[in-house]
C-alpha cells in the first residue's frame, strides 16, 4: 500500500512543528504541501530528512504561494507549468519510478479575490484561466496520473455549509462550478473525496479563521484529490485528518489522505 496526503499548509516553516505531529501519526508515504510562502533555498529540507522523507520537489517563491512535495519513495520532478500565466509558483509534478511511472500532480488554484466578476475582478479572471489552461492540459493527459491540492472551489451543495448562502461567495459560484466540471471531465478524472466518503455526506477540508472559533462548523471543501480511472481503481481509502484544525498555530486547512494499493 501506499498514502499520499494533500495540505494546504499556509507557510511551511511557521507550522513545521503541526507538519511534524502530522507525519509521526499518520506516516504518509508522500506529502503534498501548498501555499508554502517561502523560496526554495529556504524550505526546511533537513527536518523532513530527519523524518524520513528524503526525496523533494519544491516550487516556491519569497512571501507567497508555492507548493512542495516530499517523499520517502524515489522519485523526480516532472513538470511545472504556470497556468497562472504571470510566473507564480503553484505546480510542481512529479513521476515515481518505482510505482510504474505514476505521475503525481501537486496545484495550488487561485482563490480569486473577493468579488465574482472578472470584469471588477481580475483575480477571478485569473482563476478561470488558469482552470480553462489546466483544462486543456488534462485532456492530453496519457499516464496514471494524480492531482492534488488547494483547488479553491467546493463544487457541489453539500461541498459546503450553506449552498444558497454561498452561490455568489467566490470559491461556489456557479461559474466557478461549471468550469471547473468542464477540468474534470475533460481526463475523466475520479474524486476521490467524493469516491470514499459520497455525497451528501459531510466532507469539509477548510473553515476561516475568522469564524472558526464561533464552533458553527462553517466548513468548505476546497481541498481534492483526482485520480486518473485506472488509478480511482486502486483507492482503497480516504480519510480527512480534521483534528490537525484545532492544533496549535493550525492552517484554516487540513489534510486528505488517500491509500492504494500499488
């Protein structure tokens, strides 16, 4: 069996000491991290080496974004593609050697700011084209291949706590739905959140700080993991590790964790 775990860590050295907890408890196999806010000269390589994780694929820049994967497997950088087309660090692939070659997808999508209008909004102009690249991407996609990460969007109505309430807060509007339906079916990818643990039920991967401490459970499914059909087969099990959330100094999300059996 191998596990693969997905967070949107929100800056990796100020929360190494969660990201520590975390691997000691659960003992993923790899780990892919966004929003990890720092360089790539910068990122803590010597503490995941002291706890195994040996191998690492890191695209990072000062202050912002930035996505990381590690690994106790062997394996080598793949691809970084910038979908967000302005050279922001928020895709880092990789491939496996020793997992016949699969092909591990590691993205942090924009959130799109704050209003619904590319128009009034480019962030949100920003955030449909990067889906729309993303999209064009997937439909030449030809190995097992699993994506990860922050998407930033909670596609269906029970993806967060109030869908009437949320149709036009950017992350669940329509437009952002619809386009990002069109990015799955364009490989016929599997959501393995959804695969595991099946609508209505409730599956959230992120809550604000702002209103966290409230206690009203104001969740959203931002966080995902897709899989190639092939590769959907071969799930076995996907957990959501919501405890992390009330950590101390905790990222407003919390990590996913699939296992398969390759």
């Amino acid at each position: 069996m191998v596990t693969i775990t997905t967070w949107n860590i929100n800056s990796v050295r100020l929360r190494m000491p969660i990201v520590e907890r975390y691997l000691k408890e659960h003992a993923p196999d790899v780990l892919c991290l966004q929003e990890i806010k720092c360089q790539e000269q910068q990122f803590p390589y010597k503490a995941f080496a002291e706890l195994g994780y040996e191998h690492s694929c890191v695209h990072g820049q000062k202050g912002y974004h930035g996505v990381a994967t590690v690994s106790r497997i062997p394996m080598q950088e793949f691809s970084r593609h910038d979908w967000q087309d302005n050279g922001e660090a928020r895709h880092v692939g990789v491939e496996f050697p020793s997992l016949d070659g699969l092909v591990l997808e590691n993205v942090y999508i924009p959130a799109g700011g704050d209003i619904p209008d590319r128009e009034k909004n480019l962030k949100f102009g920003q955030k449909l084209d990067f889906l729309e690249r993303m999209t064009r991407w997937s439909e030449a996609i030809d190995r097992p291949t699993l994506l990860v990460g922050d998407f930033n969007i909670a596609p269906l109505e029970c993806d967060v706590y109030d869908h009437k309430a949320l149709l036009k807060v950017v992350s669940h509007t329509p437009v952002e739905v619809d386009t990002l339906a069109k990015l799955h079916a364009a490989h016929e990818w599997v959501d393995l959140g959804r695969k595991h643990i099946p609508a209505p039920q409730r599956n959230y991967s992120w809550w604000s700080y702002r209103t966290y401490w409230q206690g009203k459970d104001r969740g959203r499914r931002l966080d995902h993991m897709w899989a190639s059909p092939d590769l959907a087969a071969l799930s076995r099990a996907h957990t959501i590790a919501e405890d992390t959330r009330d950590w101390e100094k905790p990222s407003d999300h919390v990590p996913l964790m699939t296992e398969f059996d390759l």
